[in-house]
C-alpha cells in the first residue's frame, strides 16, 4: 500500500489550483465530499488563518450575517469551505473580485455542482475559473496501485484504509452520511430510503444508456421524479451522465445519457462488492472496469469535452473527445488482445476521428491499424498524452 505522505502530495491539482488563482479573483474548486479538497486548499491557507472559512463551522456561519463586513479587511488569499451552504455569497465574491487594486484573490470549496455552478456563472462571469477533482487518480498513486484503486475506488479514507473491512466500512459510512445528512441539508426534500434504492438501480445501469421507465416503474414514482433523482445524484458528483454525441450522419442515433457511477468503490458497495474475489466473480465486472477505466481517462484529459456515441444500428464508441475543434475516440476493453471492431471502422469514418485509442489491462502499447492503438490503462500513470503524437 502507498503511503499517505507520498499520496497527499497532488502536485498537478495544486498547480492547476495556482495557475487558475493567477488568473482569475476567484477560483470555484468542486468535487464530491471527502475526496481530498480540504487538504487541498490547506496547503495553500494555514486553516487557522483568519482567510481560512469552514461554513460548516456554527461560528462561520454566525460571522457570514454579515458576509461583505467579514471578507472585504482580508489581503491574499482567501478560502471558502462548503460553499453550497451559503448560495447567495457569489453576489458577494463579484463586488470584491471588482476592487482595483486587488487585494484579495477567493478559492471556493464545493461538494456539489449544478446549482452551484450556475450561481457562480451567473454572478461571476468573466471573473471565475472552475477546477474539478476526484478521488486519486492513476497518475497519483502509480501503476502498482492499480488493483487497489480500481477496486477501493480513489477515495483517501476508502484507498488507504488499513483493510478490507475498514475500506467497506467508511464507502458504506459515506453513502449513508450523503443521504441522509448532506443532500437534506442541501434542501433535498427526498427519502434517503428512497434515494439509496434508485442509487442501487443506478449502479446495476452503470455502463449502459439510461431509460427511466423501470426505474419508474420499481419506485412507484413519475419518470420525471426519476430524472430529478439523477440529477440530483449527478449534482453531487456521485453520478456520472456522459451525454451522447450527435453527428450528421443520416443514421439513427442514439439520445439518451449513459450512467456511471463515477468511483469504482462506491460502485461495488452499492452492488454488494466487498473484496477483489467477489469483484472478479461478479456479472458487473467488465461495466466496473470500463467505468473506472473511463474516469481515468478523463482524468488525464481534462481539457478535452466528452461524450460517447452509439448508433440504433449496433456502432458504439465509449467516449468522444473533443480537443481544438478535432474529434478523438476512446474504446475500452478489458481483454488480453484486443482488436479492431468493426464499431472502431464505423466510427472513424462517420465521425471523421482522428485517431482512436482502445484501452486494456495489458502492458504494451502498440498499433492496431491506422490511426488506431492499444493503449495499457497502466501508461496513464506516467505523464504523456493518451495519444501519442499529438500537440497538447
């Protein structure tokens, strides 16, 4: 197991953190709970300093009455904790991001996207960069972790539990604590009951494209009330939606979302996964790996847009990046060998891909025709780009 002195260091995170401080008076970092942004911002503000602000806190929010008279003194840079309980400070954060001379650069901390997002882009605009983060990532534990990673998930406590039992107890802790205290206190107005069954539905749909109706039916509620709970899920960044990709390609295609649940743990505590023999044994094996698979890839490329595509005909293609106007593929396969699909053909020639890498669990990265290679899931650990060749 990789120790935690050597894990808590995240040093593209922190860069990509600095880099957008250089930028912009305000800098909105988002990801799920507990996965490593408090740590984060503390290597930048001493959280005992006076610019450190946990709105969790009883006595931050007392102080935040009166948000204009707390934050407008402060010099440097300034840290704001769960965020999303305090919306209504981005109207704020404009008026101080607007002083000249500047005297004070802002780093948000939030747990949940969508309304949180929008907030700050409609309050924001022009004066605000957004970071996004997960749990660890290839490229920060290392190829050796692999196994650990994709079965624990990249969660710090879940990853570095001292065992198995301990890693199962804390997701399953996690889970019950953002049901039944975190999206309450976000005003979700929805059973936890309720919401731990559609998740555990969600999870048995993770890889495919998503249809409300069963859900629906199995709930006992509306398709609309089963949209809401997946965005809602989705919002939390437990839930991944990659949205479909749609080309002029006289074919029918398909328009739903595909759902993941985007930390492998999380996933395998939520269809009863509690160790690597049950994971390897278990129906959802390969859909496991192509999720984590696909959030590592992301991971590497996070300047690139994403969707999949797939075709009522049969064609599919994982993920569709989008990077300076040109279109890259992504298959996934968990196999020893793999091979040119004829999905691969189709989609390099309907969608005009430039290249497509189709990821394994293999060792060698090597050609598979034109424009097409296999790419060791493994080499994402080390810096480069998933497609060699080409400009950054």
């Amino acid at each position: 197991m990789v120790m935690w002195s050597v894990l808590l260091a995240r040093p593209r995170l922190t860069e990509s953190l600095r880099a957008a401080l250089r930028r912009r008076p305000v800098v909105v970092l988002t990801g799920p709970r507990q996965c490593g942004k408090t740590t984060l911002a503390r290597e930048l503000v001493d959280p005992q300093s006076p610019n450190y602000f946990d709105l969790e806190d009883p006595r931050t929010r007392v102080l935040f009455e009166e948000p204009l008279t707390a934050l407008e003194p402060l010099t440097g840079l300034v840290v704001i904790d769960e965020v999303q309980l305090a919306p209504d400070l981005f109207p704020i954060l404009r008026v101080l991001a607007d002083r000249r001379p500047l005297p004070a650069r802002f780093l948000v901390l939030g747990s949940a996207s969508g309304d949180l997002l929008r907030q700050s882009a409609e309050s924001l605009a022009g004066r605000v960069e957004y970071v996004r983060m997960g749990g660890f990532t290839l490229d920060e534990v290392g190829a050796e972790s692999i196994e650990n990673l994709w079965g624990r998930g990249g969660f710090p406590d879940s990853l570095l539990a001292e065992d198995e039992e301990a890693s199962v107890s804390w997701r399953r802790s996690f889970i019950e604590t953002l049901l039944e205290r975190d999206l309450p206190q976000w005003g979700v107005r929805v059973s936890p009951t309720a919401m731990r069954r559609f998740w555990t539905m969600v999870a048995h749909f993770h890889g495919q494209v998503w249809n409300s109706a069963d859900p629906a039916r199995s709930l006992g509620v509306s398709e609309p009330t089963v949209r809401r709970y997946l965005d809602l899920l989705t919002d939390a960044l437990v839930v991944r939606q990659l949205q479909p990709w749609h080309a002029n390609v006289g074919k029918r295609q398909v328009k739903s979302p595909k759902v993941y649940v985007r930390d492998s743990g999380l996933l395998h505590e939520l269809l009863g996964i509690e160790d690597q023999r049950d994971l390897l044994h278990h129906p959802k094996l390969g859909a496991s790996w192509e999720g984590f698979a696909i959030e590592q890839v992301l991971a590497a490329e996070p300047h690139s847009d994403a969707a999949f595509w797939a075709t009522h005909q049969g064609a599919e293609i994982d993920l569709i990046l989008q990077r300076k106007g040109k279109l890259y593929g992504v298959e996934v396969k968990r196999v020893d060998a793999p091979r040119v699909t004829p999905s691969i053909r189709i989609a390099l020639a309907d969608l005009g891909l430039e290249r497509v890498a189709v990821v394994y669990p293999g060792s060698k990265r090597y050609p598979l025709a034109e424009r097409v290679e296999a790419v060791p899931l493994a080499s994402l650990a080390e810096p480069g780009r998933l497609f060699e060749g080409e400009e950054a």
